[in-house]
C-alpha cells in the first residue's frame, strides 16, 4: 500500500494499515539532523514522511534587503536578525486602514504552479498538499500590523470585511487552479490560537473569518479535495463550526492546551488530526523513553483512524538530538510491526 493511500484511510474515517506521519523542523533541528544523517538525500530516506507540500513558490518568495530583513512577497519587511525562520513584522505594507493604491500579488502566477508536475513524478507514492500559508487573519495582519488589525475590528469594520475577503478572493482563485493538477488535498496556516483561547475571541472569528473560511473551504471540496488547516493554540472551540465549513483535517493538535486523546474520540468520523506530539514539554524537556512513550500512547489512540502522527508543531533548536531520533525510530517501528 503506497503512503498517499495509508493518508486517505485515515482522511476518509477507515482503519488505516498503520499511523502515517510527516515531521517538520526550525534550521537549528534540520541543520543537526543534517549533519547526523550526513546530507538531505540521506535524511530524508530517513524521515520516509508521508506528505509532500507541492507548488506556492511565488506566495512564500522572501526577498533578502541586508541588516537580517526581508520583504515577503506581499511587500512586509520582516526583521530576522533574531527568530532566522519566521521573524517579526517590522514594516507592513498598509500603514493605514484601506486598500486604495495597494495592488495584490497575481494568483494565477506561474510559479506557484509550475513545478507541481515534476514534484509528483519525483515522489508518486506520498499524500499531495498545495500549501498557501498566512491565508486570512495571519495575512492581514502581516499586511497591517497585529495591533493596527486588532484596532481596525472595533472601529474600521468595513476596512476589515474588505481586506479579508479581497485576501479570500485571491486564495479561491489559486485554489481554482491548484486543484487542476493531482493533488490531494490544500493545507491553509492561519493561527487563531492562544495558550487558552482565541486571539481574538469567537464573536469576531464568527463575523470575519468564518464565512470568508466557509467560502475557501468550499472550493476545496467542491473540486473532491481534502481541506486541511494549521492553526496554532487553544482553537477547540472551533472545531463543529470547522466541520461545518468543510475542514477534513486539523493541525497541529497541540497536547499543552488541549485533550487530544478526548477531542480524537469525539471527531473521530468528522474530522481528523494531525500532530498531537508535544513540543513545549516532552520533546524538550523530556528523557527518550518519555518521547518513546508519548508516541506509543499517540499511535494506540491513532490505531482505529483519524490521525497523522506529528509533533505538535515545526521541531524548535531546545529539542535534544537524541529526542528527535527516538520519535522517528517509533514512527518507524509501529509500522514495521503492523505488517
């Protein structure tokens, strides 16, 4: 059984042969494991991921300007002299609440598709993800400012329902040809999350960006794909409006500010998760044997359906080597002794 179709099982609420998995990593983890391994192609036979994010080259293009900042492609400044893989919102590009004379990336620009076909032919047998990062509330408010943004939901309301549905037209219109090619499915990332609770709360996630999500969501599964979200944080809350809105699959099932093993059997059949490994406490502070053991109770409880094993988010430079070798070791072995 190839590894897109152990994927579908588990998307499609059946037992899957065993618990599929996909790790991520922040440049301190990837250049150790880099050196441990002793180059990419090494590394990555190690990894034997399952999901393979295709094409979005021109929306996540970032432009070096010197003294550690960037411009995205949206025309932000980033300062990355400190946090090298994100970096912080240092000059966005609407320094006041409107759109007039501000002109938006072209969606249908070649190169956030032009290289999907040959990605598919390199790797036939993994689960395919067109990726469009930042998709709604992380893209206003890198375009605005995160307390600019804040502001402009109490007293420019108007300004806001533009902005996020202008951003929404311009996702839909990749989507539309996204999913034109062999794909399985679009993961959007847009944070909401707190360590408890939303950002900025239900009532405005229910006025601003549900029916902007619900229209995104429903070009996904119009076209027979599977609709997958990033969103970091305490989100529970979201979860039947999420179903409801046409999600399939959750990230990254953090196990700091939620029950995963309870919300899996709640959704199990509804919805689906994919993380769940904890990387604020056990992957850094904990000993192998606690990273052995996390991940065994995480594949028991995956065992039935519903869930891609992944830590919790991106593996941040705090984690031990030995921790993220062990994680990948159990990966390994759960499936070994399924067959």
């Amino acid at each position: 059984m190839t590894k897109r179709a152990v994927v579908q099982q588990v998307l499609t609420g059946e037992k899957p042969a065993y618990i599929p998995w996909n790790f991520g990593f922040t440049y301190e983890p990837w250049q150790a494991l880099l050196k441990h391994y002793g180059g990419a192609e090494a590394m990555e036979k190690a990894f034997d991921s399952h999901l393979m994010w295709v094409g979005g080259n021109a929306i996540g293009e970032m432009t070096d300007i010197g003294n550690g900042r960037v411009r995205d492609a949206f025309g932000n400044i980033w300062n990355r002299s400190v946090d090298k893989d994100i970096g912080v919102i240092e000059s966005p590009v609407l320094p006041e609440p409107t759109l007039r004379g501000y002109t938006f990336l072209d969606p249908l620009d070649e190169r956030n598709f032009k290289d999907i076909p040959a990605q598919i032919a390199g790797n036939p047998d993994v689960f395919r993800i067109f990726g469009i990062g930042f998709s709604l509330y992380e893209r206003a408010w890198t375009m605005r400012g995160m307390e600019n943004l804040m502001i402009d939901f109490i007293e420019n309301p108007d300004f806001v329902e533009e902005l996020f549905t202008t951003i929404a037209d311009f996702n839909i219109a990749m989507v539309r040809k996204a999913v034109t090619y062999d794909i399985d499915a679009v993961f959007f990332g847009d944070d909401w999350g707190q360590q408890h609770g939303l950002i900025m709360g239900k009532p405005l996630w229910d006025k601003f960006i549900k029916p902007q999500i619900r229209r995104m969501y429903g070009e996904v599964r119009k076209a027979g794909k599977y609709c997958m979200i990033h969103s970091c944080g305490d989100v529970q809350e979201l979860f039947d409006d999420l179903v409801e809105c046409g999600l399939n699959c959750f990230n990254p099932f953090q196990p700091e500010v939620m029950d995963v093993a309870a919300i899996h059997r709640k959704y199990r059949g509804r919805l689906s998760f994919f993380g769940g490994l904890s990387t604020q406490r056990t992957l850094p502070r904990g000993t192998v044997e606690e990273v052995r053991a996390e991940c065994r109770k995480l594949f028991e409880m995956g065992r039935d359906g519903g869930y891609i094993f992944a830590p919790g988010h991106a593996v941040e430079g705090d984690v031990p080597l030995e921790n993220i070798l062990a994680f990948i070791d159990e990966a390994h072995r759960q499936r070994d002794m399924a067959r």
